[in-house]
C-alpha cells in the first residue's frame, strides 16, 4: 500500500508537470489552429532563465521563477507578432514547419549562452519527506503538485470567470463574429502565445529542479507530453489537464 501512495504522488507530481506542457500546446492551438512544436524549446529557455537569475545573479529562487516566467511570456509574445502573425491566412502545415523552425533558433540560442552541459537549477525544497498513510512521499512532489495546481486553477478562473478569457474564447470559436463585437484576433494570438510561453517556463522549473537540472534535452518533454495533448483533445484545457496526468500516472 505505501509503494502505491508512493508511484500516485509521484505519477500525480509528474502529470501536473505535463498538464502544464499540454495546456501550452492547447491555448495555441485554440487561438491559431496551428500546434507548435517551439514548445518544449521554451520549456527549455525558461529552466535555462529561471538558473540565470537563481544561480548566476544569485536572487531569490521565487523571485528567479517570475522573472523567467515573464520572460518566457514575453518570448512569446514576440514570436507571434514577428513571426507568426505576418503568416496569416498562409496554409496552417507552413506554420507548423515554422514552429519547427522556431525550435532550432532558440535552441541554438540556449546553447549558445549556457552551453551543452547539465547546470544545476537548485533544491528550492530539499530532499525531505513526509510520511501519508504509512508511506514517504516526498516534499517536492507536493510541493510540485500544489503550485502546478495553482497554476493551473488560475488559468481555468481566467478561461472560464473573466472577461479576457471570455474573449479569448470567443476569438477562438468564431474570430469574425469576436471580431465584430470588437475582439482583436490579434491581440488574442498574443495573449494565447504569452499564456504558453509562461506556463511552459513553469514547467520547465519544476522538471529541472533538484538532482536532475537542465539541459537541451529537457526539451523532449514536450514530445512526451504530446500524447496526452492528443489524449485530452487538441482544443480541450480540461482535457489536457486530464491527459497529462493520466499519461503521468502511467
């Protein structure tokens, strides 16, 4: 019973972290129709930001996290409106290989800046355990699941609650009625891409924190967190979340 506790927490910590990944993939992919696969390339340059600040400049690893999350964000941000937003209305396969592309600058980028090798992100939460139901569950699977969760909740408040998600809603499912009622297109494609870039840098703390750190390859997470995407449905956030910690669980 405790090895069973033990795998649940653990797959549960893990599928949060693919829910993350997911959701990138889906608000993109709402908004555009076009799956990007410069995902996990942000995934990556948000970890390698989050040590830039953390480790190099020595700031709070809180402070570390948001920083590189805005940072990401804004990464984002300017994707779409250099890159993706001058290709509307071209055949959506030549976005996706634009994505593709997209993958091997950034990447070259990071590398370029941090090198090849593993960098250590930091232990922000230490190696110690807590004992549920008789088993030792680690503190940073849960701590892992609890601000994965948070994450997570604020974006369903945001899609479902507020005018801003409304909107973005709205843009996905009929742009020229949206855009009628005074909803830019525009500026729900850079919302979408600065909601991915910020959720994948989050991701990217929480699979490169502790003993494991990061590198280039950390990228590949978001081809495993693929699945689970397709698992959900490409234009479910609901599903997403369910797929990725199904696929975690697993």
């Amino acid at each position: 019973m405790s090895d069973f506790i033990q795998f649940l927490v653990a797959g549960l910590a893990l599928g949060s972290i693919y829910s993350l990944v997911c959701l990138g993939f889906v608000v993109v992919y709402r908004a555009t129709g076009v799956l990007n696969f410069a995902q996990g390339s942000l995934v990556v340059l948000g970890a390698f930001l989050t040590h830039e600040f953390a480790v190099r400049q020595a700031l709070p690893f809180a402070v570390a996290v948001l920083l590189a999350t805005l940072l990401v964000a804004l990464v984002g941000v300017a994707l779409e409106r250099l890159i993706f937003r001058p290709m509307v209305g071209q055949p959506t396969f030549a976005m996706i290989l634009i994505t593709l592309g997209v993958v091997f600058v950034l990447d070259q980028i990071s590398a370029a800046r941090w090198g090849y090798d593993v960098l250590l992100l930091g232990d922000p939460w230490g190696v110690d355990t807590i004992a549920v139901a008789g088993a030792s569950v680690k503190v940073a699977d849960l701590w892992t699941m609890g601000a994965a969760g948070f994450a997570l909740l604020s974006l369903f408040l945001l899609f479902q609650r507020s005018t801003l998600g409304i909107a973005m809603r709205a843009g996905a499912a009929d742009p020229e009625a949206a855009l009628a009622h005074g909803i830019s297109p525009q500026a729900i494609h850079g919302l979408s891409w600065a909601i991915a870039g910020a959720v994948a840098a989050l991701a990217g703390v929480f699979l490169s924190a502790g003993p494991k750190g990061v590198d280039l390859s950390l990228g590949l997470v978001a081809f495993r967190a693929f699945p689970a995407m397709i698992l959900g449905g490409l234009d479910s956030a609901e599903g997403a979340v369910a797929g990725g910690l199904l696929i975690g669980l697993i």
